[in-house]
C-alpha cells in the first residue's frame, strides 16, 4: 500500500500510538507535572456540550460500534504528562513536519471517529463480514489531502462517482489471492478515500464510505439514542459505544437478509454498552455502563462480574496489575451494570517507568550474554 495510506493509518490513531512507542523507548524520569500543550494555539476545551459534538457527528452513517477519539485533549493535556520535555519537543517537531508535508497538524484535529457496521446475510443465506469506517474532522484542507492520496497511489487510486461526491478506491492485490481461498476476505479486497465536505476525511470499505456520502445527503444517518450514548461523557479522551446483541441479530438472519425483512421477535436493548476514559487533575476515570434489560438481571450480572473481579484478584501473581483492579468497582443502578474506576495518574507515570527500566535492564543483560568477538590473527609473510 502506497506511502500515503501508511501515514494516514498512522495520522487517524496517533491519539493511541504515540504516547506508547515514545515512553517505551525512553526508560528516564517522566516529566508528570508537566502541562505545556502540544499546541498552544488550540481551541479545544475540557467543557464542550455533549450536543455540539453529537451536532458534529449527526451527519455520519449509522453503526452497530463506534470508537470517538478527542485528539486535542489527548496531545495537549494527557501525553504532556507521561513524556520528558525532549520528547514532548520532538514530537512537536515531527507534527510541524507532517503538516507542512501534508497540511494537517494532529493537534488540529476535531474528532477521529472509527466505526464498524455489519451487515445481514446475503438472499443466498451467505454470511457477510463487517464493514469499517475511519473519519476525522478538523483543521485541514480534506481535498488536499485527497489529492495527495491520488499522487501518492502511482495510478492505483482510481475514481468512482456517487452521488455528489467522487470516490477514491484502491484493490489490495494480496487479499485478491488470499480471498481465492478465505471468501471472508472478499469485501476487505478493496479499500477507498472520500472528502465528505471541506475539512472531513474518511477512509474504509466502499460500500461504507457510500453510506457515509447518502448520510451527508440526509439518509441512513446514525441513530440519536448512539449519540447520545457515545458522548454521556462529552469530556472523555476517548469513548465507545456498541450493541452487540443487535449486531448478532443482524449478522446472523433473525432480522432478515438482504432481500428478505423478518420482524425481530425481540427487541430488547440487552448488552448495549458505553465505555469511556477521561481524566481530571490528577487522576484517569474510567466509566461504563451496560443495559441489562431489566433491574433483577442487572444486580445478577453486577455480582457475577464482581465474584470474577474477586477471583482475577486473587489469581494473578503480578502485582502491579493488582493494584489496577483494585480501583474498579461494578454496581447496578436500575436496569444498567455500572463500571467505574479511578486511577492516579502517578500510579500509571510508576508504571510506565518500572516497565521501561525492567525493559533496559533485559537488553542489558542480553548484551552482556553475547560472547566476545575473537580478533583473527594475521600473519605477515617474511620474504627471504
């Protein structure tokens, strides 16, 4: 796959990457206090309404699970914390560069937003593997970018109209041989690139990225009760919200095939769930909540949970993921499991530099197995 689509992979979850592959490299003291922003010019801000960010997504396709991402609140306030200065500079440097190459500063970044839909069997009752979607939105030129996408494919991006907008789309050669034998890979052997207006990108599955062009347009959009599930918590760094059961339902038939509508015989929000990481002054919060359908089975659920928490404690030798699980509570409040969990952020500054020495440690000890090299011996031929 062309230079572009690696670093657009890389561009839409930077937000997750980056902070790890930078601490694992660097086993010095973390700079925890350290609260300088990535970008001090950013406009993002701790209190956003929960209404202007569903505002912003209500025009994406609907999906059965759907991970919001908040770029700005991860580089400017979170990795700040866990990197040493040097590297906190360096990373600014590397964002200057990506945006004078491609015109997009990650710390300008809106929302990444990666969805998952999936799709009832086929008039054949043949199953069908999801489709994927990637969008972000934010402070770039999303024609531009498509642009270089076309430059950067040598001819292997070829266009396809729909609708209003034109469709980028690429065959992966490789999963065409490997999809003669795995029919699954089939609908993974073609991916494409579409600027949905002026400053949002997506990239995924063609018939998703149709579905987000028609959405645009009014039709087939996600769901208000998604919404406004995925941002309860309008302040997370990250948050995702699913229905799995729903999921099940459709991929396997109890709701019909693609020609054929059957009426489910449940409806029922069971396993619906939200989950999402934030962070305060000093500590990260993790929350979730899970629909159980009634009040009975989510006190049943809540106490199956908490017995396995108990045992997990009990079980695991490592200490250090003993103290995590120790901050997780599970309660029920009405037909909802509850999860809740709030960890010190020195707690995980402690953790991160005990892995990075303990890393260091092993390679020195490693290089220090390795035999000698013996120097070769020359001899000099004394001539007579």
């Amino acid at each position: 796959m062309s230079k572009f689509f690696n670093f657009l992979a890389a561009f839409l979850l930077v937000t997750l990457l980056t902070g790890q592959t930078v601490l694992a490299q660097n086993p010095v003291a973390i700079n925890a206090a350290a609260t300088t922003p990535l970008n001090t010019g950013s406009t993002a801000s701790p209190s956003t309404p929960a209404s202007q960010i569903a505002g912003s997504l209500a025009n994406l396709p609907d999906a059965d699970t759907i991970i919001y991402i908040n770029p700005q609140r991860i580089l400017n306030e979170a990795v700040p914390k866990f990197m040493p200065a040097k590297d906190v500079e360096d990373m600014r440097k590397g964002f200057e560069m990506v945006k004078a190459q491609a015109g997009v500063d990650p710390t300008k970044i809106d929302y990444i937003v990666i969805a998952v839909r999936f799709k009832k069997p086929t008039g054949d009752l043949n199953f069908q593997p999801p489709e994927f979607l990637a969008v972000a939105s934010g402070d770039f030129n999303a024609d531009s970018l498509l642009g270089l996408a076309r430059m950067a494919s040598q001819g292997k991006l070829r266009d396809e109209k729909y609708g209003t907008k034109t469709l980028g789309l690429m065959t992966i050669d490789p999963l065409v041989k490997m999809a003669e034998q795995n029919p699954l890979l089939k609908s993974f052997t073609e991916v494409g690139i579409v600027s949905l207006n002026a400053n949002t990108i997506a990239v995924g599955t063609p018939g998703y990225l149709r579905a987000a062009v028609d959405a645009g347009d009014g039709k087939d959009r996600i769901s208000a009760d998604t919404l406004n599930s995925l941002v309860r918590n309008p302040n997370a760094l990250l948050s995702i919200a699913g229905a799995p059961w729903h999921s099940f339902a459709k991929t396997f038939g109890m709701l019909g095939t693609e020609t054929t509508a059957r009426t489910p015989r449940c409806d029922s929000k069971l396993g619906d769930f939200y989950i999402a990481l934030t962070m305060d002054a000093t500590n990260f919060m993790l929350r979730g909540v899970s629909n159980a359908d009634n009040p009975d089975t989510a006190k049943i659920i809540s106490r199956l949970y908490s017995s396995l928490l108990a045992y997990a404690l009990q079980s695991i030798p490592d200490a250090n993921a003993k103290l995590l699980l120790k901050n997780i509570a599970i309660t029920s409040e009405g037909d909802e499991v509850l999860l809740s969990a709030d960890v010190p952020q020195q707690m995980v500054v402690d953790l991160i530099q005990q892995q990075a020495t303990k890393k260091a440690a092993t390679n020195t000890d490693t290089d220090s197995e390795k035999p000698p090299v013996k120097k070769r011996r020359i001899r000099r031929r004394t001539h007579k």
